[in-house]
C-alpha cells in the first residue's frame, strides 16, 4: 500500500512540477529496493555434505537444516549457526557446539550426551526429553528453552541462564549450577538433587515437588520465601521451632526423617511425601490438603485438627495417631493403609452416604462429621463429645442418652429426632433445625435439665 502512495505521489509531481520521469523513476527503483523482503540465508547444501562426509562443519550456515536422526557423533560444529534446525533424534554424543547457534532449533530426543555446547545460543530451542548427561553447558543460554523430561545428569551449567525455560520434570541432578540463572524457570516434578546451587538466582522459580536433597547453596543463592524454607528443611531438618507455620505447600520430601519434628500448623497443600518418617512429629493444624503421602510412618503423630481433604494416603501407617477433628472429607485411603478402627469409622462417615447407619454405642469422640449424612442413624448411647456436626444431617436420627458435651451442631438439621436423655451440655446448636425434636430429660447446653412435658 505504502508503494501504491508514493508512485501516485510521484505520478502528480511528475504531472504539476514537470520533473524528468526518468529521476522519478530512478527513486522509485531505489525506494522499492529498500521495502523488497530480506531473504533468509537457508542452509548450504555445499556444507551439509560437507558435514555428512567429514563430521566438520565449524563456522557453517546450517540454518533450518533437515538433520532428524542424523548420526553426528564427535562432530565439528563450533560456531556452526544452526537456527531452526531440526536435530530431532540426532546422535550427537561427544558433537563439539561450542558458539553454535540453536536458536529455535528442535532437539526433541536429541542424544547430546557429553556434547560441548559451551557459550551455545539455545533460547526457545526445544530439548524435550533430550540426554545432556555430562555436557558442557557452561554460559549457555537457554531463555524459555523447553527441556521438559531432559536429563542434564552431571552437566556443567556454570552461569548458564536458564531464565522462564520449562524444565518440568527435568532430571538435573549432581548438576553444577553455580551462577546459573534459572529465574522464573519451571522445575515441577523436576530434581536438583545433589546440584551445585551456589550463587544461583531461583528468583520466582517453580519448585512444585522439586527435589532439592542434597544440593548445595550459599549467601548468593536466590531462592523465594517458600523455597529457603523447603531447602531448610529437606537438607538441615526440622530444627527447634523454625518450621512452625511455615509454607511447604507443594514440596518435594523424600527418605527424609522427620521424627518428633515440630510441625505445628505447616502449609502442605499438594506436598509430595515419599518414605518420609514422622513418627512422634507433630502436625497439628497442618493443612495437607491433595497432599500425596507415600510409604510416610506416622504412627503416634499428632494431627489434630489436619485438613487431609483430597489427600491420596497409600501404604501409611496411622497407628495411634491423633486424628482428633482432622478432616478425612475426600481423603483418598489406598492400598495398606494402617488405621485405627475408629478414625476408619469416621472416614467412612464423612465419605459414604449410608442413611440408617447403626452407631449404637460408637465412639466416636473428637471426630470432624462437619456436614456427613447421618439421617436416621442410630447412634443411642454413642459418644459423640467435642464432635464436629456442623451442618450435619441428623434428620430422624436416634440419639437417646449421647454425649454430645461440647459438640458442635452449628446449622445441623435435628428434625424430629430423638435426643431423649442426651447430654448437650456445652453444645453450640445456633441456627440448628430443632423442629419436631425429642429433648425429654436431654441436659441442655446451659446445663439444665429438659423437662419431658
């Protein structure tokens, strides 16, 4: 459009100025020079047979080559400028790409195993799945490189800067990482494990269930305010009270011991708990809420008041822990888990809906049935003191001489049943449904006695 505007401009100068058309046509030629596209430099041909019969292409034009699967083994190619390249499957173990640039380059699969890709250009190269075991990557830069599932096991990415790249579930463990940038990189399900952290920027990093055993970080190393406390703890322990309250929502514990740890109100949402001993630990008021706990042993642990909701329990061990008003609501209980008879009791409660449930005489104290359907449920003479029934459905339900002393039925729907003889004493029933109910001889929440008229 611009072209069309000016050769119309031209047109009426040459018409009303009487110019030589043949100037005007001269700046035209020159103007349209200038707005012609650039070609891109595609790759030589000359020197991709070059490289195939020789394996020495330093300093090539291999921009967007066709090298899929291509066996390049201890190949030359330092300062080779290999943008766009499709390296996919490509056998490049030992290949020396020093200063080469892959700039978008698709090395998805690529066997880069001891490869020199020292001072490299891979920003926005694609290296899913690639084997970087032992490479040289030393200043490499890798800005939103997608390496998600690579293995970078015992590579050198001294202040390689690996800034907002994917690197979910990405093995980079005994790496050497010192200096390197990995600021709002993703780690998820990645481990660091054994890696050389010192004077690395983790600044907005993900670190959803890394693993972070074992590496080693210093004064320099930047990590935000839920990866310091993470590290602290799956490296030097819970020490004294400086995990109390603290975020580890997400994080990676594996074959920790964790025994009688103070962890009293810790955020656990979504953690990753694999072989960790939490014996004796207390946990009480820690939300662990989708949390995965694997093999953990946490017999005798306090978790009081836990939320557990959505948690996936397999192969744990509950023995006599305390479960009192922890909240079981979707917690899903796998294959041996190890739990008292009582805590399974409320499980099942809180997560099968079974009206007419015959709770005669059950102990059920301290339990959160916050909102479960008991409709018709027989539960005379159960014990149900400091029990949790807010909102609970307790339509029709038999409640003759329970024990109900400071439980809360906050909003509990109690219509028409029989709470003849049961203890209330201390019960918060605000906003509870009490119509049609049987209160004859129950001691009330103030302590008094319901007369039976």
């Amino acid at each position: 459009m611009m072209m069309i505007g000016i050769f119309w401009g031209i047109n009426y100068l040459v018409k009303k100025a009487g110019f030589p058309v043949k100037i005007w046509l001269g700046i035209l030629l020159f103007l349209g020079c200038l707005y012609l596209p650039t070609p891109t430099r595609a790759a030589s041909q000359r020197q991709l047979e070059q490289l195939e019969k020789t394996g020495q292409c330093a300093e090539c034009n291999l921009r967007g080559a066709r090298l899929a699967g291509v066996e390049l083994r201890g190949a030359n190619l330092k300062g080779a400028d290999l943008t766009d390249a499709d390296l996919g499957d490509a056998k490049l173990e030992g290949a020396n790409l020093e200063g080469a640039n892959l700039e978008g380059a698709n090395l998805k699969g690529a066997n880069l195993f001891r490869a020199n890709l020292k001072n490299a250009k891979l920003n926005e190269s694609g290296l899913t799945n690639a084997n970087l075991t032992n490479a040289n990557l030393e200043k490499a830069t890798l800005k939103q490189a997608i390496l998600e599932g690579a293995n970078p096991e015992n590579a050198n990415l001294k202040e390689a800067d690996l800034s907002e790249a994917n690197l979910k579930n990405a093995q980079i463990k005994n790496a050497d990482l010192e200096k390197a940038i990995l600021k709002s990189a993703n780690l998820e399900g990645g481990s660091l494990e054994g890696s050389n952290l010192k004077g690395a920027n983790l600044e907005a990093a993900n670190l959803f269930r890394t693993n972070l055993k074992g590496t080693t970080i210093d004064d320099a190393t930047k990590l935000d305010s839920k990866g310091q406390p993470v590290w602290q703890l799956v490296n030097k322990g819970a020490a004294g009270e400086t995990m109390v309250g603290a975020n580890l929502s997400g994080a990676s514990l594996q074959s920790l011991d964790l025994q009688k740890a103070n962890l009293q109100r810790v955020k656990l949402e979504s953690a990753y708990l694999f072989i960790v001993d939490l014996r004796g630990a207390n946990l009480s008021g820690s939300n662990l809420t989708n949390a995965s706990l694997l093999y953990a042993d946490l017999r005798g642990a306090s978790l009081a008041g836990v939320d557990l909701a959505g948690a996936e329990l397999k192969n744990v061990n509950l023995e006599g822990a305390n479960l009192k008003n922890a909240n079981l609501k979707n917690a899903k209980l796998g294959e041996k888990v190890l739990l008292e008879s009582k805590w399974r009791l409320v499980w099942e409660i809180v997560n099968k809906e079974v009206e007419e449930r015959d709770l005669t005489g059950a102990d059920l104290e301290g339990a959160n049935l916050q909102g479960s359907s008991l409709k018709r449920a027989r539960l005379s003479n159960a014990s149900l003191a400091g029990v949790n029934l807010k909102e609970a459905n307790l339509r029709e339900a038999n409640l003759f001489n329970a024990d109900l002393r400071d439980a809360n039925l906050q909003g509990a729907i109690l219509e028409w049943a029989n709470l003849s003889g049961a203890n209330l004493k201390g019960a918060n029933l605000e906003g509870a449904d009490l119509s049609k109910v049987n209160l004859c001889g129950a001691i009330m929440p103030d302590g008094k006695q319901q007369s039976c008229q």
